[in-house]
C-alpha cells in the first residue's frame, strides 16, 4: 500500500495513470430464491462464491455486507425473482456503489439415483440467475443464467454421482466457479489510457504505444487489447455512451506495475490522429 501510495503521488500530474488505477464500486445484493426450490445456506455460498469473484481481481471496491444488508426488504419481497425499486437504487448510490449485482437462485437441489449396484447416489441441478444495475440509470445493464456444463466427462464438477444431497450441491456450486469469472470478466474488462504514442511510420500510422496498464493489473505479454473511442450520442432527447472500435493492440512488454509497451495490430492511423486531438480513448482487455 505504501509503495501505491507513493507511485500516485510522484504521478499525481499524470490523470491517465490515476484513472487506470482507479476501482469500480460493486455492492452485491442479498441473492434471492423460492422456498423449496433451495435452502438459505446453499443460496448464501453462491453468493459468497460470486462475491469472491469480484474480489480476487483486486479491481473493485465491495460495499460492506453488513451495510448492504440495509437493501433488505421484506421477506416476501427479498425472494421475489427482481426487485429493484429507486430507493434500493439511491442506497446503492449513498453506500458508493456504481453497480449493484443481482442474483437469483432458480434451482439449488439434487435429485436421488440408484446405480446398477443399487446405491443411492445423488444429482444436483443448478442454475442461477445473474443481473448488472449500473447505479446511475436504474437500469440493468447485463443479465445471464449460469449453470454448470454437462457432458459424461463433466458429471463430477456438475455434482453427479456424489453420495449425499448436500455434497452433490457443493460439488455444482465448485463447478460454476469459471462460468462467474467469466460474467465477470465479461462485463467489467479492464480498461486503460494511452500514456503516449511511441513509433510511428511515415503515413502517420501508430505502430507502437505505452499504456498504463503493467502487471498490478493481470497484464502479460502477448495479451490482446482493442481501442475504443468514447462518445455521446443523442437519441430521442435522451444521452447515451457510445463505444466506437477504432483499434487493437497486442502488449510487447510488460514495463512495470503500472506501464506496458504495445504494438499496433491494426487501426494505427485511427489511434494516432484521435489520440493527438485528445479524442477519448479507451484501452480494454479482451
């Protein structure tokens, strides 16, 4: 933390890298499910495992459970599939949150088998239901239903063949693990800033860029980025962000911490002439 805090300040004139580093608000909601169709302590680790999700990336800022238990409603309400009013909406903002992620548990339970043999073993189903609200809309920006792959090389991540009911569920909510990193990779990409064009050819054409964006981030050579310009377009009176590919970039080195070098895989001519009109530009992982 304090070698963090001292690389900010000697860079304190530098917005590109303080806005590389900083994290996304992310307040996980009770998770809610039908009586019968699981039981609280099956819902509350599916909750724990897309919580941790979110935490092991080291990107985001997690509102405090005991504070986002203050979006309780009643009971009734709470195991409604969703209910997300614009008083749960203004608390998610006053507790520092940018999204709220909603969970529902469709199905957490195993069924009873008998082998040739004649033992009982036990099959799970699972699938649960998982929603983005970006804070500032109200609006659920990502939705997707997560279940576990199936397929006779899979049956013991999906908790087939287990010899209780509870060790069937525990073994399918291990298995779902990859499918919520992926959720999460997939609607939180890292994003970065060009810190500054390096090389370019003769045409004009960007063919070599640093980013901020090092290792403290997850970044690796090889690692494929594209380039988005950021704009606003208005639509029937209303607003809206509108990200434009403009680019990709392929990271050649790994600098340190917080910098990497890129080659310009394609867009190089894009990259340059927008970055020199201090277009905005946006780095994101792929």
């Amino acid at each position: 933390m304090k070698k963090f805090m001292i690389s900010i300040a000697l860079m304190a004139g530098l917005n590109f890298v303080s806005k590389a580093q900083e994290k996304i608000g992310v307040g996980i909601m009770s998770f809610t499910y039908v009586e019968g169709a699981a039981s609280e302590k099956d819902v509350n680790s599916i909750q724990e495992t897309v919580s941790n999700a979110f935490v092991k990336t080291k990107r985001f800022n997690i509102v405090d459970r005991s504070k986002m238990d203050a979006l309780k409603k009643e009971k009734s309400l709470q195991r409604s599939e969703d209910f997300i009013d614009g008083k749960v909406i203004a608390q998610g903002v006053s507790l520092g949150a940018n999204f709220l992620i909603s969970g529902h548990v469709i199905s957490a339970q195993a069924d009873q088998m008998t082998t040739s043999e004649g033992k009982a073993t036990y099959k799970a189903k699972l699938s649960i239901s998982l929603k983005v609200i970006d804070v500032a809309t109200g609006q659920v920006v990502a939705s997707e239903t997560i279940e576990p792959k199936s397929g006779s090389s899979l049956l013991g991540a999906i908790g087939i063949g287990e010899s209780s009911s509870q060790s069937a569920i525990s073994k399918a909510i291990k298995g779902i693990e990859s499918k919520i990193d992926e959720f999460v990779g997939t609607n939180f990409p890292q994003s970065f800033s060009i810190a500054e064009i390096q090389e370019k050819d003769s045409k004009g054409n960007a063919t070599k860029v640093l980013i901020a964006g090092g290792s403290a981030f997850g970044l690796k050579k090889g690692d494929k980025l594209k380039v988005v310009e950021l704009t606003m377009i208005e639509v029937n009176g209303k607003k809206l962000q509108r990200k434009k590919e403009i680019g990709e970039l392929k990271i050649s080195k790994v600098e340190d911490d917080n910098f990497s070098t890129c080659s310009v895989s394609s867009g190089g001519l894009d990259i340059n002439s927008k970055f020199e009109a201090k277009a905005k530009l946006q780095i994101i992982t792929k």
